[in-house]
C-alpha cells in the first residue's frame, strides 16, 4: 500500500475532516455533490438549485467487494418415486482475489430541487376543419409525422385520408408555473450517497477507469437498493470516486482540469488531493 493511501487514510480518519477534505464547503464541494447526485439519481422532472447541507452516517475503511459465481444443476430422485429439483447456488470465486475500496462512504445530502410543477390547466378537443391538400392537414398539427402517418394506414391522397377517418384535433395547454422559491422547505429533499472511494498514488487512466467500473458493476450484482425515491429516480447502488495525490496530477502532464471531466464523462469523480 503506498504511504499517500496510508496517509489519507488517516486524515480522513481524523475527527471532522469528513465530509469537509473530499467535499470542502462552498462551490467546489457543492459541484461534487451535484455530480455525484446526477450520477445515482436520475432528475427527470428537476435539478439540482443548492446543496444545502452534506452529513455523514458512516464510514468504513479497507471494505472487499467480491465476485459471485453462480451454480445452476437438477437433482433427480429415482426410488421410491420420481422427482426433479431445480437447483441454484450463489456464492464467492473459489480463491478469488476481492476488489478494495479504500473508504466506503455513506453520506446524506440535502438538496433543493428546482421541479418541474407544470400542471395542465385546459384540454380541448375539436373537429379539425376543412383542408384542401395533404399540406394544409399536416398544417393544422405543431408536430404531426404526416409521411409516417400516412404509411401506417396505408393512405396516398387526400381524397382517401378524408374518406378513411374523421380526424378530431387535441390541444393542451399548461398553466404557467408559480415563480420558483428557493427558500420554501417544499423544494428540500434529504437523499443518501453511497460511495467508493478509491485512492491510487499514481495516475493511470486505464487502470483507475477499469478499476472504478469493477466496482461500481459488482455493486450493482451484489447489493439490493431502492430503484426510486420520491421524485428520483434511483440509478446505481453507488458511485466511484477516486483520489489522487496532486503532486502526481501534476507529474504526469495531464491537466487537472482535463482529468477531472474525463472521468466526468464516465461518471466518475475525480479528486486530487495536496499532500
């Protein structure tokens, strides 16, 4: 183990250096959060306005993650009668070698979501009216794949489109939504992150990406979690996170900022970390 994962550990380990070295107060640490949050949860109908407030429930050091196999087979019985028994086992790699997660992290995290409070507020339904041409059909529609439409019900002239159906017209409007309040405790949510930690000395992207992904996938095997949680949507059981030492960033040529949003792309958080 080299002596900057020995070292980190135990600042980390140091009474209230959590969440404060990973996640310092302010815009970076809020960004870190905002990442992670789009990382686990799916916002489909919010985002992410303010982190308001970061607090740890647990942390353990040095947790194995290990690969399962699984057993399949049918137990037959001859005497005194027949009888088939399906079989399944599942269980650890005979001698398999775990995957370490230097820091397994469980963070709570409160949010203020801006949410998308649309609500409809008329539906009307009318004939469509006359129309001459296929063009002033399709005229009478904001969005309307007319040539797919037309393919589907097997229609070539307007003279069989006005035969074929009556054609009524929807139309939906939503009411304008209330200005948004960042203050109001409605917009709050309290939601957990659970994360992997993993701290590497030097900086190899292959090995780190590689090793992140490990971890990530046998999480997802392993562990049972909630696939929704109010308005989010829940979309791993936990998110990577790796820590470099600065001096290496530095080292090896590789801008911090660059190496920060590869890993961005992957859905990774990357953090370099002075000695």
């Amino acid at each position: 183990m080299s002596g900057f994962t020995d070292a980190l550990m135990l600042r980390l380990h140091a009474t209230g250096a959590l969440p404060g070295l990973l996640f310092p107060s302010g815009p970076q640490g809020a960004d870190r959060i905002r990442q992670l949050a789009g990382t686990l949860y799916g916002l489909p109908a919010a985002g992410v306005h303010d982190v308001l407030k970061t607090e740890v429930l647990s942390a353990r050091f040095q947790q194995p993650l290990f690969r399962s196999r699984l057993l399949g087979g049918t137990w037959i019985r001859t005497s005194p009668d027949h009888a088939r028994t399906d079989v399944a086992y599942e269980g650890r790699e005979a001698g398999a070698q775990p995957e370490w997660v230097d820091l397994s992290l469980r963070l709570a995290v409160t949010l203020v979501l801006e949410l998308d409070e649309s609500r409809v507020e008329s539906i009307g339904l009318a004939d469509i009216g006359e129309y001459a041409t296929l063009a002033e059909f399709e005229a009478k529609f904001r969005y309307f794949d007319l040539a797919g439409y037309l393919a589907r019900q097997h229609i070539t002239t307007v003279e069989e489109l006005k035969g074929a159906y009556r054609h009524l017209l929807g139309e939906i409007r939503l009411a304008a939504p209330p200005p948004f309040d960042p203050a109001d405790p409605a917009h709050q949510r309290r939601v957990p992150l659970e994360l992997a930690v993993l701290v590497r000395s030097t900086v190899d992207l292959t090995e780190a990406l590689r090793s992140a992904r490990l971890v990530r996938d046998l999480a997802e095997r392993n562990t049972a979690y909630r696939r929704e949680t109010g308005v989010l949507e829940v979309h791993a059981p936990l998110a990577p996170v790796l820590v470099f030492p600065a001096a290496a960033v530095a080292a090896s040529g590789i801008p911090a900022a660059a190496l920060v949003s590869f890993f961005a792309a992957q859905d990774v958080l990357a953090i370099s970390l002075p000695p």
